[in-house]
C-alpha cells in the first residue's frame, strides 16, 4: 500500500513556480518558455541492501526555460518521478527485525526539483547540468514500521546529460548520480541512488 499526502505535493509545486516567477521577474532573460515533460527513469540503488539491477519507472511534470545570451539557458523543474528496486536477502536478514516484516520490493514516490544550467552547442543541441533535490512523498507500508522510517526523506544528486530541440519539442537524456545516503535506519550499509532520464518535453509558450 502507498500513502500519498497530496497537500505536500501541492505545496510543492506551489513554492517552486512562485520562487520561479520571483526569479524570472528580476532576469533580463531573452526568452522564457513553460512547458510540460515525461518520460521513464532507469533506476538504481546502490548498497549491498539491494540487488544490483536497474529497473524502470516513470516520470512528468514541469520546466521554465531562461535564455541568457545566445549560449546559455537556466531551466528549474519539478516533476513526480518513481523508483522500483528489488531488495537483497541481506535487507531481509538486517532489518527484519527492525522493520517488523522487511519487504521484497521498495517502491519510491519522489518530487523530484532540478535546476539546470544549459549551453548551447548548436542551434539545436543544449548540454546540461545541475543539481537536484528531491523529496520522498510516499513509500511502501512496510518500510515504516515500529515507528522507524527506512528512507530519509530528501536527496540530493548532480544532473548531466543532453537536450535536442525542434521548434516547441524537446527530446532530452540525463544521468543522476545520488550524493547522500538514503539508510535512515543505521549506518551498517550506505544507499545511494542513480538514475538515467529518457523523454520528450513540450514548450507551451
């Protein structure tokens, strides 16, 4: 079962577009555009908590995108991503105990808020790169138990990756690579998460 609190998701799609607009009004910016994205996620977490596979999921929100000059571009997002993951039998023989019953399988449910600083290589080629936060907003009953949580609610990860542009459509690869440790139970195993990003995104106005 997953709980959902959607007023958080709704604060947060909130703060992030009233920051931008903030932001957005103090910039000489050549052009602005706001539009929609999604696609799916190959994800990853590391430690010896979890088998070592990728899986998939998926992802959509949001993006603003600032011209600066010619070359360059700011683009904050916020956007609900999802995370699968297999857990190893080392999980289950750890934390059984502290779990109550440790799950099989770890389902994530993040917001995911990246802002990126984009060059542009061509016309039609914009490299990118930035940070990311992201904040858990739901997870598996199971991973709370006996009132210990065995997720920390946010992480934070650096972005890399490629965006093609034609006309109004964008068609976009990152890679995310997790920089904080996740194992909110103890410090016996480090989780770490990465992330490839695959989609297409589409400028409003």
């Amino acid at each position: 079962m997953i709980i959902v609190n959607k007023n958080e998701i709704m604060k947060t799609y909130l703060l992030l577009f009233f920051l931008s607009a903030m932001f957005l009004s103090n910039l000489n910016a050549q052009s602005v555009h706001l539009g929609i994205k999604g696609g799916a996620n190959i994800n990853k977490l590391s430690g010896q908590s979890f088998t070592d596979k990728f899986t998939f999921g998926y992802h959509y929100g949001a993006f603003v995108e600032v011209g600066i000059g010619n070359k360059f571009t700011i683009q904050p997002e916020v956007f609900f991503s999802q995370v699968k993951q297999d857990t190893s039998s080392q999980f289950r023989v750890i934390y059984n105990s502290l779990m109550g019953n440790a799950t099989s399988k770890v389902q994530l449910n993040y917001i995911n808020i990246p802002v990126l600083l984009g060059y542009k290589a061509s016309d039609n080629l914009t490299i990118q790169v930035g940070p990311q936060y992201s904040i858990l907003m739901s997870k598996n009953e199971t991973l709370l138990q006996n009132g210990k949580n065995a997720f920390k609610s946010g992480d934070f990860s650096l972005l890399a990756g490629l965006q093609l542009q034609a006309s109004k459509f964008r068609v976009y690869g990152r890679y995310a690579i997790g920089l904080s440790n996740l194992n909110d139970i103890d410090k016996m195993d480090s989780w770490k998460s990465q992330s490839i990003q695959i989609g297409i995104g589409l400028a409003i106005f």
